[in-house]
C-alpha cells in the first residue's frame, strides 16, 4: 500500500474572452491534453454553477479542472508530460488568469 498522500490539483482558468464558444473550447482541450495520464485517479473540468451564488462562492473563473493523482511523483511526472506542456502553448494566450490549487489527501 501507499502511504504518500495522493495529490489533488485544482485549476481555475479566467478567459480573455469568455464567450460560451471560449469556454466550450477550453473544455474540449482540457479533455484532450489533460486526461488519461500514468497516476491520474480522477479528471472532471465544469464550469460555475449559475445557482451556486451565494457570498461565500468564488466564481471569478469560466473553467475549473479537478484532477487527483496517487502522489507527489505522479503529479510531478504530469507536470513535465509533452502533451501537458502542449496544451499549456495552445491556451495559454486565452488565458486572463491562472489560479492553481495543490493540496495533500490524507483520507
């Protein structure tokens, strides 16, 4: 068994331009680039909830990704993945923001 904590990382993309198409776009290349990698557990990426406002919600984003790994190499390994860093080049001039999100799992 492992003992090392699995890793979750959670990102919150802002677009430039965050029409409907923007974001379906966004989606569709976090699906392709992001998902299926050695040690990834868990992949989803949504948007905000519309009925999901109240004062505590942050919805300063228009693409959330959710991804946990088995640990700490997994997540490094991901990190330097060739199609990683491609969707990165592809994105990154739509992005307004980035807001990463690492955290250990212990249960």
């Amino acid at each position: 068994m492992n003992s090392a904590p699995r890793i979750a990382h959670t990102v919150y993309f802002s677009l430039h331009d965050s029409s409907p198409a923007n974001v379906q776009a966004l989606l569709g290349e976090c699906q392709k680039y992001l998902n299926n990698h050695p040690g990834l557990e868990f992949f989803a990426v949504g948007t905000p909830h519309p009925d999901l406002d109240r004062p505590v919600n942050d919805r300063a984003f228009d693409v959330c990704l959710n991804t946990v790994f088995t640990d700490l190499a997994a997540h490094d390994a991901y990190q330097i993945e060739p199609r990683h860093l491609e969707f990165i080049e592809r994105n990154k001039p739509s992005w307004k923001q980035v807001r990463v999100f690492d955290s250990n799992l212990e249960a």
